[in-house]
C-alpha cells in the first residue's frame, strides 16, 4: 500500500521532528514530547490490561520514529505490523493519532465553540486515545448518586458550575471516561474553561477541539494545574483563587437561570504528569502512563450559608472559595487512600461514596 503523500504541516513538528527511538516494554510508561520523540519513562506503572496500547511490546530499538517526513513515517509503521513488530491496531492508532494532530494544527479557538463531532469525531478521539491509560480496577467516582441530582437539574434547564483541582491536560477526558456509563449526557456535555495552552500547543488542541457543551461548566479556579509539594514530593490540589471563584459565582447569579456550584476532585496526575515546575513555553514532555484515577463531587455549596454572618464583602469572598476549596481536598484525601494506599471504596466515610459505575 503506498503511503500518503509528505505533507508541509506545522504539525510535523510537534509529531516527528528529530530521530530518536521507540523502546516500550510492558513495565515502561512512555514520552511523548510535543519537540521531541517517544522514549521510556524513568518509573515504570502497573501493567496495562491486555489490548491497552502500552501493552503493547516492542522488543529494542524501533526505527519508526527515525522517520525523516510523513512518508517515512507511514512506511515505518506498516512495515513493523509486516515484521509482526507491532500490532496492527497500535498501527491504525498511531497513523490517527499523526493525521488528526495534522489536521487538527490549522484550527483556530473562538472564545466559545461547541465540541467538533464531525466530519471527525475529536471527543471520541480523546475518549479513546485516554481510555487505555485508565486502570479501571483502581478507579473510583465519588458520590454517584450526586452527579445523578446535577443532571436532573440540567435537564430541567439550570445552570451547574463545578469548582476543581486540574491534574493534568487530560482531566476532560479521564472526567468523560469514569461517568461514561452513568451519566454519558454530563460526559457529553460539560464546557472546559481552558487556558491559553490546551487550544495552542499542538499536542493539545485535537484533545481541545473535543470538548464543548452547554449548561454545565467545569472551572479550575487555581489558575493551573496542580504540582508535587517541592519538599515532600506529595501532590494536592493548588489553592483557588478567590477572584475566579467570585466571578464565576456572579455571573452565575446574573444569568437569569437558577444556577448551583459544587466543588469537584480529581486525581489522575499519574497518568499524564504536568512538569513539575510551570513551564512558559509550548511544547513540554508529556510521561504518559497506566494507573488507577478517582473523580468526586460533593453537595452543593451556597453562598448565603456560608456567608450568613460575614458583612464585609472580601471575607465573603474568602470563605466560599475556601470552602470549596476544603471540600475539594477531603474528596481528594478519600480518592487518594483509596487508590494510592489500596483501600478502595472502603475509603468512603459519610460524606463521601465511592464506587465504580462501569461495573
């Protein structure tokens, strides 16, 4: 089958520019570097299940990522599933996963857009691109039966905004994934307040482009995402800004449509870990690797309850945020002994129900 023909797109860059070498064995996470190439991670994850793309083996050195162009590229990897090198649905994944960063390069964000769904399918790019990084057997969704009460209120046309941590540039998608089977219209629906990185970076803007939605917004009120104590190494979520959490709560109340906040922990850092300092530049390393992921709500938090005795405007301010943000790290807490100390859902204490809706 003769490869397509070499294509001059800037996304050529962020894919294949320098020789290096693919090396993944199945206790190896892998690099993925936006200037840069794959190469194996420095700590190995637990073993992906059968038919996950890290399973896959690739017994010493590769030359598919030697590739000087486009068409070297796709002669390499057909090549390797002739060989019986590689599997050819790793094979049909990779050559997605090249002409869609390809495709995806030349489109341009507007400060709102919906989430493209055809002529490609860039959520279910993302879902499926994620989905084999996720060790489901360790995963966890906190309070279920909430995420079931904030649908409802969707459906009956209100307004939901979710306050949370923000681990890593998957967060939409590893959010998508664990509510997949019992709420896919949240999965579906929910609008990410980006940054300026997921709609530029090349490696992110397939990711970004399946994202959209309606009345449901997710927000990071820290700013960015989360990073390991420099000390300790230990990760948490990064505190939120009041401001951000004050504007989003107006704009809520100005929309004319009941409106209701609730705080929202993740913890998926283990699977795509930011750098662990913040990084100006576009175009870092990703380490991608196979680990269990927990996601959380909790009950809704008012304004007027916290604030019932507060006059002055600031401390107002201050003590919803901060009571966001004091909810959003028990979530995490409860996530964190379930899946990092292996207590599973015996973790769950009053407050807070943990379960695996995909069984």
């Amino acid at each position: 089958m003769q490869a397509p023909p070499l294509a001059a797109s800037p996304a050529w860059t962020a894919i294949l520019p320098a020789p290096a070498r693919l090396c993944c064995s199945r206790r190896t996470a892998l690099r993925l570097e936006s200037k840069g190439a794959w190469r194996p991670a420095a700590r190995g994850p637990r073993v992906p299940t059968k038919g996950a793309v890290l399973a896959a083996e690739v017994v010493g050195p590769s030359p598919l990522l030697d590739a000087r162009n486009e068409q070297e590229l796709i002669l390499h990897i057909r090549n390797e599933v002739d060989k019986g090198k590689l599997p050819a649905d790793v094979a049909a994944t990779l050559e997605e996963l090249y002409y869609n960063y390809k495709n995806a390069d030349p489109f341009t964000f507007p400060p709102y857009h919906k989430s493209v769904r055809e002529p490609f399918d860039y959520y279910m790019f993302g879902q499926n691109y994620i989905r084999p990084l996720v060790d489901y057997r360790n995963s966890y969704v906190g309070n279920i039966s909430i995420f079931q009460d904030i649908e409802q209120k969707l459906r009956q046309g209100h307004n939901v905004v979710l306050m949370s941590n923000h681990q890593t540039e998957a967060d939409p998608a590893i959010i998508a994934l664990l509510l997949e089977r019992s709420n896919p219209w949240i999965s579906e629906n929910i609008v990410y307040v980006a940054g300026d990185r997921v709609v530029t970076d090349p490696l992110c803007k397939p990711f970004s482009m399946g994202s959209g939605g309606s009345q449901i917004i997710w927000i990071a009120p820290s700013g960015g995402r989360d990073r390991p104590d420099p000390l300790t190494g230990e990760w948490h979520p990064a505190p939120f800004d009041a401001s951000a959490v004050d504007n989003m709560r107006r704009l809520l109340e100005h929309s004319g449509v009941t409106g209701h906040i609730y705080p929202l922990s993740l913890l998926c850092y283990e699977v795509m870990p930011p750098p662990q300092k913040v990084e100006k530049e576009i175009g870092e390393r990703r380490v991608i690797s196979f680990h269990g992921v927990g996601l959380s709500v909790a009950e809704e938090i008012k304004y007027s309850n916290i604030t019932v005795h507060t006059k002055n405007v600031d401390e107002c301010r201050e003590k919803f945020s901060e009571a966001l943000y004091n909810s959003v790290i028990d979530q995490y807490n409860v996530l964190k002994s379930a899946i990092f100390r292996g207590r599973g859902a015996v973790s769950s204490n009053s407050d807070i129900s943990l379960s695996q809706p995909w069984r």
